[in-house]
C-alpha cells in the first residue's frame, strides 16, 4: 500500500488499540490533553522513519480514532501526539517522539537506545528536544488473533492443591539438554515435551512466569553488555516480549505464547504471569518518552507536587496512575485480554501496594480491587498479591481483599530465622506453619491466602541461602551496592563452595530442611525454579541483569543434586498424598471429634503438649505437631468423608540431639517414618520400631504417619469405601 493511496474512515473509539476486522484495522488512542494525533505506518522494522503521516480528525469521548480500510495484519506502526510541551504543568508533548501504543498485541521493533528517545533538551530540561526518534523508538504490529485453541480448557486447580512454580522462561531451558537448540530459552521450550516432564515429575500444578509483558533493557545496563533478565521494566501491557519467541516476528510471538499455554494446560498445570502494572520502563522524569509519558503524562502517571517529577513508591522513577478512571481501565483491559485471549489462570502482581493508594495511604478497597471483585471473568481466576511497596507504610501483608492471595514474606522470614537457630522464634514458627492465621482469618480468608515461600527469584537461591552470609553481586556492575544485606542466611564456617565434607553434609540437610519446612505447612507453597537441584548464582542475590549462566538453570547434575531432586520429588508426593498437610480452613486447635486428640496438637520432646511458658521460652528450638487427620472435617472433591493418617511432624532447630517422645498410637497401628532429613542416603519410607522415642538428630525435620497393620474399614453409609488421602494425588 502506498501512501498516495491510503484512506481514512472515521472508525470507532472501541475498542482501544489497533483491531484488523478481516478488511482493514480500527486504530483507538486515548488522550485527554492532545492538540492532535498522528498514525504513523512502517513498512519495515528498519525503516529510520514512517512512510505515512495519518492526521486522526475524530475524537470521541478523549479518544481519538480512525479507520484504515485494506491494512492486514503485520503492519508496523506508532503514534505522534500533539500538545503543549509544559514540564511545568506537567504535559510532555513532543511531536517528534514516535510513540507505543499502549493496547499493541504485539511488538514490531523493540527499542535502540539513541538521545532522540528523550523528549527534553540535557542543557534545558524545561525545553523540547527537536531530534525525530523514529528510527528508535519500539513499534507496535497489527496482529491476526486467530489461533486454534482445540479443547483446551483452564485445569482450575483449588487453591489447596496448589503448588506453584517461579520460573524464567528462558532460564529454565536455555541450557537443557534434551530440549532442541533452536527451542531452549523460548515460550516454545517451555512447551517442549522434556520440559514439561520435568514439572510433572516434580508435582507442580502452576507455573509462575517472571515478566513476560514487553519490556525495555536500561541504557546503563546496555553499556556494561548486560541487560533486564528478569523483565520488571514493562512496557507493553498487551504483547508478550518477542525475545522468547523461536519466529521473533510480532504475530509469531503472539502464537508461540499461545502454543505455550495449550501445552501446558494439556498436561493439567497452571500459567500464572508476574505483571508489572505500577509503572513502566520511561522511567524517571529523565528517562524516554516511549509511550505513555508522550501520549498524557498527567493521566497516566501519579505526578508530585511539583508537576515535573513523579510520586515514586515503586523504586523505578515513576508511579502509574490508577486513580484515574481510564489508567484504570487500561489495566483492567490488560488483565482481561491475558485471561481471555490469551487463557493465562491468573497473576501475580509485582509492588501491588501502589495499587492501594487512593491518595497516599493504602486502602485494600481501592477502585482497582473493588474493579476485580465484581468483574466476572477477573474474579474467577489466582490473584497473589506482593504486599509491598517503597512508600510510606508500605508493608501490608494481611491487608488484602478477599479472594487475593499473598507472598508471605513474615514466613519466608521466620523461616529462616529459626532454622538459623534464632532465639525467640518459636511461637512464630508455629504460626506460620499452621497457616499464618493471624493475618488472613479475621476478614475471611483461610490458609489459601498464604504463599509460602523460602526463596523466590529476588534474593538467595536456596543453595546459596546455606553457603554464604553476604551478597557477592559485583557482577551486577554496581560495586555489590544493589540487592538485600539483611538475607538471614548461614554459610556454617566457610563463604562459598568448599570441599570440607561436615560442612557439605550440613548445608544439604539444612536445604532438605528448608524444604521440608515448606512443603508440610498449611498454605500454598512456591518453589523457586532449580532450587530442587541446589541451584547456585555464586552468591549474587539480585541476579536481574545476568541473562547467562549465573540466572540458567544447569540440568548436569551432581550425584548430590540429583539426591536432592529425589527428596524434593519424595516431599511433593506426600504433600499431594495427604489432605491434612493443605486443609481449606485453619486448624481449630480442639477436638473436632469427640474423645478424639485435637486436630492439631504441639508436642515438646518429652511427648507433653507445649505449655505457654514453654511458648514463651527463647531457647526453645525443638516442637513437634501432631495433625489428626481422623478429625479432618474438610469432604473430598466428591463429598465423601476422606480417611486421612495421623501425621507427627518433629523440628529440631537446635545443635544437640533429642530423644522426642512419641504420642501413642491406636490399637493395630504402628507409626511410619517417612523423611528424617538427617538422613540423605536413605529418604524411602519405613517402620520405626523404637518407641517410644525417636532419635531426633541436630538441625533436623522427621515426619511419621500412623499406619494401620488392618485393612481399612469400609464405610457402608453410602454403598462405596471411604477414601483415602492417596486417592486424589494430582487432581
């Protein structure tokens, strides 16, 4: 098509974005505070500037729009937006910047960085900049959304089932063996058959995906030949980053996330997307104008008091603007096409405090969540919360509305304080391994509310966390400034890799004990990709700019590591295995049947049930809980009673051994040792035959179960056996 024979209809205002109709495209931009509007069309990615200048005459409820009759899908294109440039009064309109659309399915060309990106002038920052960014700037692509889905249906896997995954699109197959080259480090090899085998093997039922929205790679970052491999710089709310895909054409990107998707669903495992919704790559009010900053700085960004600058409380320069009615909708659209469009189970949003602030302090009936809660399609899918920003009060763990989950970072944090053998942390420990019900219950949220992590993608890798006391991120090109101090981690003698053998032993066992930990508290667990193979980044705890083999997963493993995979794979079984280790409600801490024990008692090691002074005793290291499952109230998923054990769960934080006594057990039955952590040579199930005490060894996890010598009975109540824990692995 050239350009002497384009004509323009006057179009629609919806939706926003750029929609082909089989016969042309309807392009929709909102600006409140425009003089004009420019669509610019490319007919290459290398083209230094567009070919055509299309004036869009019609604006409809601040939005302008037209209609381009015979455009198809893969055509390139930005926008030019016309308006006073009064840093001042907070407007940065710039003609000369080419423009993102911020509704783009797809990107066309991702950013060069060059100083015609920056709209203000380096010796006058209150005065435009005259340099045409065209030949730089990203573009957005028209895109055909067709795609066959097939049967493919969301696996809706409860919340109390569920065992999520954080993971790299690209770290995870970048370097698997079996995965094809052309394959690893795509939305493709993710889908791939060695791929998925390895989450199914493990027991996940979701995967989380660090960012996978575009994104922009900082200037700084570029310099030093690094880049943002972690993605929280986000820049196209709508298009999936083209530098997963295998084709790296726009639409082609589009498909291969699609393709991604079905793969997964059809192995019955979960996608949830880590989104970056509380502000964008432009960064600062030094940053580029790419998008939004150019289109309506006022609407789209919480600007200070001081128009020039940005309310920040995100860390990044800049805050979007959620307060406003159309930012919000931005945000909503976005959700809604990744659930939809694209068949995503949910999401995880990054700082999701900012979202909060109605004015300054949080608030959790803010409009975006009111917005979700009644929406029918955004409602009905995960949400997960990261309950903190860097603005004042930040911290809001427990403060979310009904129907979000939370990472859980007061449990990650005990956690680790108490294995590192801590005085005081006890009582807290107990808190958080029963479900964390002082922040979720009194507003009606149960243990699904708690995502209970011991790492995740920001800090220590589970094998680092036990191998050194400080950051090493010299790499990071920031002199080992950036990235957390305060990471509660032990190295046991030695900063780093050492061949001294105690010193191995001790941290594999306190790896396995971490992720025993885990996988036996109430709440959702989340294991961070590679952590199951004792993952090392060599100490770097801010790894977001390390897109090689420190962030990679390494599949060559170890004898040792595989071990470790063995007994990850071994916890995720017994998890799955035992209703009582992911109840639906909390713990009530009495008898649910009568002449029955509790169904959930806290032993010390002479077998009693901890007393309050006991609680309250700061050296103590050393608990036990007994989960009754016989009193377990919750129905399986078909209304049937289950016939759940009776586990015994034994911790031993402290650096001495202890004979902790074992509670009797019922005529007939005999009590199953099923993980000591002290013992990684051996993880198999097995009898234990010396009670009435078990040799609880130093810095140690036991867990037991209550094994009938008898057959099961059969419940005649409803004509069919009852049915046991183990029936319902991997629903």
């Amino acid at each position: 098509m050239t350009a002497g024979s384009i004509k323009v209809w006057p179009g629609s205002p919806t939706p926003l974005g750029a929609t082909w109709d089989g016969t042309g495209v309807n392009f929709a931009l909102y600006s409140a505070h425009a003089s004009a509007v420019e669509l610019c069309l490319f007919d290459s990615p290398y083209a230094d500037r567009e070919y055509v200048r299309i004036p869009l005459t019609e604006r409809t409820n601040l939005v302008w729009h037209g209609y381009v009759p015979q455009l198809r899908p893969g055509q390139l294109y930005g926008y030019r937006v016309h308006g006073s440039f009064d840093p001042p009064a907070g407007h940065r309109f710039n003609p000369t910047k080419l423009l993102l659309d911020p509704y783009t399915r797809a990107i066309g060309r991702r950013l060069r960085w060059h100083s015609s990106l920056f709209s203000y002038r380096k010796d006058a920052p209150d005065l435009p900049d005259e340099q045409d960014s065209a030949a730089w700037a990203p573009l957005g692509a028209v895109i055909d959304p067709a795609f066959t889905w097939g049967d493919d249906r969301p696996p809706r896997t409860p919340w109390a089932d569920t065992l999520i995954y954080e993971m790299h699109v690209r770290g995870f197959t970048q370097q698997h063996p079996d995965i094809p080259v052309e394959l690893r480090g795509t939305y493709l090899g993710l889908a791939s058959e060695p791929a998925i085998e390895h989450l199914k093997s493990l027991g996940v039922t979701a995967v989380e995906l660090l960012p996978i929205h575009a994104h922009l790679d900082e200037h700084h970052l570029l310099q030093q030949k690094l880049s943002n491999y972690w993605g929280y710089n986000s820049i196209g709310f709508f298009a999936p980053d083209p530098r997963y895909s295998v084709a790296r054409t726009p639409e082609d990107s589009v498909r291969e996330f699609k393709m991604m998707v079905r793969g997964l669903h059809a192995a019955g495992v979960e996608v949830l997307l880590d989104v970056v919704y509380n502000h964008t790559g432009e960064g600062s009010h030094l940053g580029p104008t790419v998008s939004l900053r150019g289109i309506d700085n006022p609407t789209y960004y919480r600007l200070g008091a001081d128009p020039r600058l940005y309310e920040d409380v995100t860390g990044t320069g800049n805050t979007v603007n959620v307060r406003h009615p159309q930012v919000l909708k931005l945000v909503l659209d976005s959700l809604r096409y990744w659930v939809t469009e694209m068949h995503v189970d949910g999401f995880r949003f990054d700082l999701a405090t900012a979202f909060g602030r109605e004015d300054h302090a949080y608030t959790p009936t803010a409009a975006l969540f009111r917005a979700i809660h009644q929406d029918p399609i955004l409602s009905q899918v995960k949400l997960i919360a990261e309950p903190w920003d860097l603005g004042e009060n930040g911290y809001q763990i427990g403060r979310f509305p009904i129907g979000w989950s939370e990472w859980n970072g007061k449990y990650r944090d005990t956690i680790r304080r108490f294995w590192r053998g801590e005085r005081g942390q006890l009582s807290e420990m107990a808190t958080r391994l029963a479900g964390s019900s002082d922040l979720y219950r009194t507003d009606g949220r149960g243990p699904e509310a708690s995502i209970n992590f011991v790492t995740c993608h920001d800090g220590f890798t589970l094998h680092d966390l036990v191998s050194y006391a400080r950051k090493h991120n010299e790499a990071n090109g920031e002199h080992n400034a950036d990235g957390e101090s305060n990471n509660l981690s032990a190295n046991f003698g030695v900063e780093g890799e050492t061949t001294d053998a105690a010193i191995v032993d001790r941290r594999w066992r306190q790896m396995r004990n971490f992720l025993a930990t885990l996988l036996v508290s109430q709440g959702v667990p989340m294991l961070t990709a590679g952590d199951e193979m004792g993952r090392t980044q060599g100490g770097n705890n801010n790894a977001y700019c390390q897109d090689n083999e420190v962030s990679w997963l390494s599949w060559d493993l170890t004898p040792a590591q595989q071990q470790f995979l063995d007994f990850t794979r071994l916890l995720i079984g017994l998890r799955h295995a035992h209703p009582i280790l992911r109840r639906r409600h909390f713990f009530e801490g009495r008898q649910l049947v009568p002449g029955s024990p509790k169904d959930l008692t806290w032993l010390d090691p002479s077998g009693g049930e901890m007393t309050p002074d006991a609680w309250q005793s700061p050296d103590r290291r050393i608990v036990g809980l007994q989960l009754y499952g016989l009193a377990l109230e919750e129905p399986d998923p078909r209304g049937e009673p289950f016939v759940e054990d009776v586990l015994l769960v034994l911790l031993n934080a402290d650096d001495v051994a202890v004979d902790f006594v074992l509670p009797g057990v019922a005529p007939g039955s005999q009590w199953v040792r099923l993980i000591d952590t002290a013992d990684g040579e051996d993880p198999q199930p097995s009898v234990f035959t010396g009670q009435p005490a078990y040799p609880l060894q130093e810095r140690s996890v036991v867990m037991l179960r209550q094994q009938r010598k008898v057959p099961l009975p059969v419940s005649r109540t409803r004509g069919r056996p009852r049915r046991r824990a183990a029936d319902f692995r991997s629903r």
